[in-house]
C-alpha cells in the first residue's frame, strides 16, 4: 500500500524505515540526493484528482511544514498512478505526512504561486506517504454511525421533500467518520486567507454532553464560511468527518458540506444565516435550536454583559465594538483608517490622522459636534484587505480593538491635540487571535437595530437635527445624465437607440433587452488576472481552467516513462533532434521525432514534428525552433497523443488543447491535403481533436448612485481590453496591457470615488447557477476600453502635492 496511515502519539516514528532522514523542506533543491530523505509537512491544499489515458491518474498537492516560519514557503507535490488515487482517497487536507521515495524538479509556477521553486514528484513503487492519524476504533459498524438514505451532494429547500437528517451528540463522535452536528460556539476566529486558495474558519463548539470539539473550516469564498457573530451563537454542519489529533476529535469540512448558524439568544427569532440559496429547516431543527439556547444560557456561555460602547473604553483595554462605518481611507500598503461610531461619545481625546483627502472614501468632513463622536480606527495588516471591502454604511463588528494610550508620539502619522493631553488611538493588530477580525454585520441583527435607533435618537436632538449619518453609502455621486464634461474611458460601439438607465432601474427591467449605463468599478474577480483565461469548447459549450504547468508536466513525464519500442506509422519517416539548451549555440541531448514523409520530400522538415518521450521543458525547447511540435507517446506498441489535459500542439510560445469530452484522437497524417498552409484547425482537424478557443473571463461589480451589480465580461472581452485570449496565454505584454488597464479602472488601494466613469452595453438573460436555480444574469457587450493619450501617463508633475485632511 504506498499510503500508510500510522498511529499518532508515543512511538509513532517507530513504524518508519530506520535509513529515513528527514530534510527540511527550505533546503530541497534539485542537487538533493533523495534516496534516504524524508519530508514532512502539513496538507495546506489539494487539487483534484486527474484521470488520463490509459487508466492512469495524477493529482497536486501543496504542504508546508508545521512549524516552519512564516517565510517558508510552501511545495507542490505532483502525485501520479495509483499513488495518486490512495492519496485522494485516503489524505485530507489539514493531515500531516511524511513521504519518501520522491524526486525533485523544478516548479515552472514559481513566480505565480511564489511557493518553494522546486516540486517534490512522486511515483512508482519506490514512492511512500505515510499519514499520521489515531487508529480507528473496532467497531466501524457502530450505531453512531450517520446513516441517511437521501444524496449528500446537496441540500433540498423547504418546498421540496425534506430529508431526515441524524445529527449526533459530541460526546459520541468516532474517528474517520462523516457526521452532522448542532452546537453552541464558545470560541471562534474569523475566516482568514491560507497559504493556498482557501479561507480558513477556526472555532470551538459544545452541546448539552459537555464535549468542546473544535472545528476547522477551509473554503475557498468568504460568502460560504459561518456567519458567527459572538460567542452563543447556534451552528449547524452538515458533512463533517471527524479526525483524531492529539488524543482529541476534531471536525473538518468535507464533500456536500453545509452550514447554518443562528441566534444564539434566547427569546430571540429562530432565523437562519447562511448564504445558501437552498437549505434544510424544520420543526425539529426550531426545537433543537431553541434546547441549546435555553441550555447555553444557563450554562452561562451566552454573555448577558452589553458591548463595550465608545463611552466606556478605558485606556490598555481590548474590547469588542460594535459600530457603523462613516468613512475609510488607506494609509499605506498595510494600513487602513476606519472612521467609526456607535452613538456615543469616548470620555478620553482620541488621535486625529493626517490622510490624503482624495483617498478618503466617503464624506471628507464632518461638523464639529459630529467630530466628537467619531472614532478613528487603525486595522492593519491581513485585515486590510477585507478592509477594502466595506463600504461606508456598513454596520460593523470589530473584534479584539486595543486602545492605546499617547500613541500621538508616532511620527509623520498622528496628529494629537494641543494642549499636550494624553489621547488615545484603537489599533486593530494582525493576525487572528483572540477572534481578531472584522464582520459585516446584516441589516436584521438585533444589534444594528439596537443602533439605529440610538442613532436616531441622537439625531432628533437640536444639535444634530439631520439624517446625513444614517444616509451613508460608498456609492459615488449620480453621473449626470447627458453630462459631456465628464470624460469616460470606455466607449460603446453598438447602434442601439436606449436611454441611459440607473443600475436600480436596470434590476427592476426583464431579461431579454439591452441597456446602456453610466457607472464605476467597484471590484473584479478573479484578482490574479492569469485566472481570467479559460479553455471554451464551441461544441460542448463546456469552459474549463487552463491547466498550470504543474499538471502538464507530470503527463508528460509519465509519458516518457514508457521506453518500449514504438512502431510508427507508415507515412512517418523517424530519426533524432538535438535540444537546445537555450543559450546562443548549446545543445543538449537528443530526442526520438517523426515526421511525415511529404513534409520531408519537399525540405519542409521544420515545419511538423511528432516529439515522443520529451519532458515538458524539452517540448518548450523545440518548439522555439520548429512551427509545428505535436508530442506523443507509447501505447501498446503503438503511437498515440498524451492525455488532452495536456496540449496537442506546440506553436512557439503558443499552446493549443483539445475538449476530452468532444474529440477522437488519433495520430494521423495533417498533410493529405496537399497544397494546403499548414494550420492549427487542419492539424486539429486531421488528428480528431475538438479544438479549445481561449477566452477571458471576468466578474466585476459595477456601481452608481443607486445600486450596484455583478455582470460578467467574456463573450466582447477581447474587443473590451483590445487583446486577444490567445495572445494573452502566450504573449507577458498582452497580459500587462490587461492589467494595466484593470488598474486604471480599479486602482488597488484607491478611493472609489476618484475611478473613472464607464459608459457601458450591457445584455441581460436568463441562465442557471451552480445549484440549477434561474436567475437573471448580465453581460458586457459592444464595449471597448479607451487608451488615455501617452502624454496623460502621468498627470502629475512633479513637486505637485495632494491636500491633507486632518480627521
């Protein structure tokens, strides 16, 4: 078995080959002789399991050590054969391994990922991984086992016929075992971001048997992480297995895995929170949920003691504030001002902070007797960017702030007040302990409720008769409507005759029509702009990823594993090419290839290849100096293209891929058609290949003074960035002419009210989401971005300084 699942604790490395040394992973390189190495690391991330041809599999993996510093990077670990498929089904992510028997190469994502730039390969019979874990108990068929007859993979909604779901108390919860719970947090920590793509929630849960279970949580969107909002709260999961770590059971997230939380006050609406369109609710689930309400309460693990207001801060205190958002402004790259209130005044003098008036997001200034009531709030480093998020108006809940006596002193940042009066500043610090972290807190909270009316209250007095601090919004100011002094950087190219419509107009219109609008750029995904590329079957209408380099070089160096003579067609003639190295005259090695005798009869030689048993970085090679490279394989003797997860064809720095789903693949002549320019359609064609066409897809957030929507832009995104998706998979400059312009419309950091205006087509239509659910959709079209002139690259000459607002 090449996945060894060893007991943890005392006398674990027992069971390890005695000739293992361990080696850490900041000093792997591919000069490390591995025979008698070790590495052990932590599943940080793992990919999904890949089948190819000829029943055989591969799949990626990331660990990092447990007790490495934080500049450590991360490794890729490229798993193949039927190690790959014990891997997938007996690893999870968050267990740690120790794996031996590996090889080492070179990792071509490095400068993507930023991960350690050499990857651990293994493969074969000599490859081991060795998962540390608790033995299960004996008696895998216990009773406590959750049995359910209905499909795990989803959720049904209350108009549908419900399912009867088991759930289990803590105090019975076996190891390896996949289970639902109900229980009370007593501790949690918000979602922070991992080391690969995910989120990671932490939290502690109890129920009525007096067994805290912790909880770890990795998704890979805020929106699907449990909305906690203290400690009390009620939460519910479904399909979460159960592991053993450190003589303790543990719940981590896996497949179908669901989550709901409620309330955790008694008295209270039994309403619940998730971002879910469909979930399971019930009587039974109202019942369970108000027993541990009651329960909890007089447990006393519901806290009756009221929020920290600003009135009562003291000075070297953490409290927990909850408050609205006025107004934000970035201080630097890992800085953020938060200007708050709560409708109560700190009894101590608070810091006011120099910003820059235009990076201010929301109103610059407010009067003085507003101004007494307004906190400023520093939140720092990995906060910063959920900071970026808000939006003034938000209702907020700021955990673990500190409050910092005479921090005025800090230089060239804080302005005290005259006087020489001690002051203070709130610093939210980085990091998650002590569930440091910031929340958007929803509109139905008892506590933003509790807010508003203080808020009112406090408006109806004389001195502060208006309504301008309940009116909030980021929104920018409406664009007016046939304005030609406001100047856009983009232009529609349709001949649509339609008005202007507001963006809360559009969401009241019906699908099927088309609309101009005037809006900004509130946000874009994804924000790693290598992600906007995707693979579009015409055929099968399917979309799918582009494969990283990772992934394709593990098909082709198991493809090069078979050394069995190949018997190659008879329109082949075969002979071998030398591999340059890549500096000016250096060749190394040489390599078996094919080519079709036409091509040959008319000197044509560097126009086709057929590459068998090249490495990726060898295809890559070749390909600078012939047109055409097609690389192949063995199989049973005969020859035969790899894998179409992998490219079928090499053009220069381009690479072509084929639709699994849609082609039959076979090695064939592409030169019958004699006469005929060799192109990639005719070889594609010729080689029963589906072509895949590159296309950029992105989700942006555009907003006005009304509203804000997502839409996408895919179909007109070459005629929106003036580039073609082709060109960007293979060309940096196109790819920086995308980000550029991405940049310009959203700049990172930037206040939104100071991005350009966008007049924009948008299409509206019908479509379904991932769970089969209608909804209305949007999509830009005949649209196109403007270039500012070269002399407008930088309006601001030098020595020109932006005003300084005190706040």
């Amino acid at each position: 078995m090449p996945v060894r699942v060893m007991s943890e604790g005392a006398g674990s490395n027992s069971h390890l080959p005695t000739h293992l040394t361990k080696i850490p992973i900041s000093l792997i390189n591919t000069s490390t002789d591995c025979s008698d190495k070790m590495v052990k690391g932590m599943v940080v991330h793992k990919g999904p399991l890949v089948s190819l041809m000829t029943d055989n599999c591969i799949l990626k993996t990331v660990i990092k050590e447990e007790d490495s510093q934080q500049n450590t990077p991360s490794i890729n670990m490229v798993i193949m054969g039927d190690l790959a498929k014990h891997f997938n089904q007996a690893v999870s992510q968050g267990d740690v391994m120790m794996v031996s028997g590996f090889t080492v190469g070179k990792s071509p994502t490095v400068h993507k990922d930023k991960f350690h730039p050499f990857n651990l390969l293994l493969s074969g019979d000599d490859a081991c991984i060795y998962v540390f874990r608790q033995r299960p108990p004996p008696d895998p068929g216990s009773s406590l086992t959750v049995k359910r007859s209905y499909d795990i993979s989803t959720e049904v909604s209350r108009e549908t016929k419900a399912p009867k779901y088991t759930y289990v108390r803590l105090a019975d919860l076996k190891p390896k075992v996949v289970v639902n719970v109900y229980g009370v947090v007593v501790f949690f920590k918000q979602p922070f971001k991992t080391c690969g793509t995910d989120y990671c929630t932490s939290l502690k849960i109890i129920d009525q048997s007096n067994q805290m279970i912790c909880c770890t949580i990795f998704r890979e969107k805020l929106e699907d992480h449990p909305e906690i909002f203290q400690k009390g709260d009620i939460i519910r999961m479904h399909r979460v297995k159960t592991h053993s770590f450190k003589e303790s059971i543990t719940l981590i997230n896996t497949y179908g895995f669901s989550v709901v939380t409620f309330d955790g006050e008694v008295g209270e609406v039994v309403a619940p929170r998730t971002s879910s369109r469909s979930f399971h609710f019930d009587q039974e689930d109202r019942r369970i949920v108000e027993e541990l309400r009651s329960w909890a309460t007089k447990q006393g693990i519901v806290s009756t003691v009221p929020k920290i207001p600003l009135s009562a801060v003291q000075p070297n205190v953490f409290f927990d504030l909850t408050c609205q958002l006025l107004a934000k402004a970035p201080m630097d790259s890992t800085c953020t001002l938060l200007r708050v209130w709560d409708g109560t005044r700190c009894p101590h003098s608070l810091v006011r902070v120099i910003v820059e008036r235009d990076d201010i997001e929301g109103p610059v200034s407010f009067s003085p007797e507003r101004e007494r009531l307004i906190a400023n709030i520093l939140i720092f480093d990995n906060h910063v960017d959920f900071a970026k998020q808000l939006k003034p108006g938000d209702f907020l809940r700021i955990y673990n702030i500190r409050a910092i006596p005479d921090s005025s002193k800090v230089p060239g940042l804080i302005a005290a007040p005259s006087g020489g009066v001690e002051t203070l500043s709130f610093h939210l610090h980085g990091g998650t302990s002590y569930g440091r972290g910031i929340r958007v807190l929803p509109e139905s909270s008892r506590d933003v409720q509790s807010l508003k009316r203080a808020f009112q209250a406090l408006l109806e007095n004389d001195d502060l008769n208006d309504s301008t601090m309940l009116e909030i919004r980021s929104t920018p100011p409406e664009y007016p409507r046939g304005a030609k002094d406001v100047e856009s950087r983009t232009e529609r190219l349709c001949h649509h005759d339609t008005q202007l419509v507001t963006l809360s107009e559009l969401k009241r219109s019906d699908p099927g029509r088309v609309h101009h609008v005037r809006v900004q750029l509130r946000s874009y995904e994804p924000l790693r702009l290598h992600q906007t590329l995707k693979l579009y079957c015409s055929k099968c209408l399917s979309m799918q990823d582009v494969p990283d380099d990772e992934l394709v070089a593990g098909i082709f160096n198991e493809g090069s594993r078979d050394s069995r003579r190949c018997i190659p067609p008879l329109w082949m003639r075969s002979g071998r090419v030398s591999i340059p190295t890549g500096s000016l005259g250096s060749w190394k090695g040489d390599l078996s290839v094919h080519l079709p005798r036409t091509l040959l009869c008319e000197a044509k030689n560097k126009t086709l290849l057929f590459v068998k048993g090249s490495s990726l970085e060898e295809t890559c090679r070749l390909a600078s100096n012939y047109k055409n490279i097609i690389p192949v394989r063995s199989s049973g003797g005969h020859m035969t293209l790899h894998d179409l997860s992998a490219p079928f064809l090499f053009r220069g720095r381009k690479r072509y891929y084929g639709c699994r789903r849609c082609s039959k693949a076979a090695v064939r002549d592409p030169c019958t058609a004699g006469g005929q320019q060799i192109d990639v359609k005719i070889i594609a064609e010729a080689l029963g290949v589906q072509l895949l066409q590159f296309v950029l897809l992105m989700k942006l957030e555009l907003q006005d003074a009304t509203d804000t929507l997502e839409v996408f832009l895919w179909k007109d995104a070459e005629l929106f960035f003036k580039v073609s998706a082709e060109e960007a998979a293979a060309n940096q400059e196109a790819q920086n002419s995308v980000r550029q312009t991405m940049d310009s419309l959203c700049p990172p950091g930037g206040s939104t009210g100071g991005r350009p205006w966008l007049d924009l087509c948008l299409s509206t239509y019908r479509g379904e989401d991932d769970e089969g659910n209608h909804r209305t959709c949007y999509q830009i079209c005949h649209t196109a971005i403007i270039q500012p002139p070269s002399s407008q690259s930088d309006p601001s000459p030098a020595g020109q300084r932006s005003s300084l607002q005190n706040v």
